[in-house]
C-alpha cells in the first residue's frame, strides 16, 4: 500500500512489552507480510526518545495495543503526547488472551479508514 508523501511508515506500534510483545510481534510480522511497514521498536536501530518521536512522526496512522498496565508505562505515554502533536490518527487494538484473535486485519481496516 502506498504511504502518504513524506512518511515512512504505515503503522507506529505502540505497546507494553511484557504484557503485550508477542501479539505485537506477530502483528509486526503479519503487516510486513501484507506489505506494510510498521514502526516497531524491537526492529529499530534508534531507541532513543528521539528515535520514537521521529517515529510517530513519520508514521501514517498510531497503533495502540490496549494490555495490562500499558497506560501506565512511560515511553507508551511519551509515544502517545508525540501522536496527539502529530494530529496521526489513532487505533486502539485490544489484547487478547488468545494470539490468534490479535489480526493484522484489525489494523489493516484502520489504515483504509485514515488513507
């Protein structure tokens, strides 16, 4: 899918990584295969703050994963004042117990939504 001039990505993935980094590594994953290109830390060279602002400002569309605590953490936080700052549109994906609930198309329907 094409991104908006001047992005890089299509997705910011936003999350709590011991409550939610394997759902988020699989949607990561399921994206990439669709031909998206998600921002995720664990696959980013800058994990600086700056490196997250830059980020969520060249994303297209903010993901929230919606877990335990993740409101709590303070780089989600960060993430997220930097979203608002940006104007990027926001999606909220609520984890579940089960992985395989947790789809790629949940985001994918968001992405058309703000394209």
């Amino acid at each position: 899918p094409e991104l908006p001039s001047g992005l890089e990505h299509h997705f910011f993935l936003s999350h709590y990584q011991a409550t939610a980094g394997d759902q988020v590594d699989g949607l990561h994953h399921e994206l990439k295969d669709r031909g998206f290109s998600p921002w995720y830390d664990n696959r980013m060279q800058n994990l600086t703050k700056q490196g997250m602002a830059d980020g969520v400002r060249s994303s297209a569309v903010f993901v929230l994963f919606l877990s335990k605590d993740v409101l709590q953490r303070p780089f989600v936080r960060f993430e997220r004042f930097f979203s608002l700052a940006s104007l990027a549109p926001l999606t909220m994906i609520e984890a579940s117990a089960d992985v395989e609930t947790t789809r790629a198309g949940d985001v994918r329907a968001a992405w058309w939504c703000a394209a």
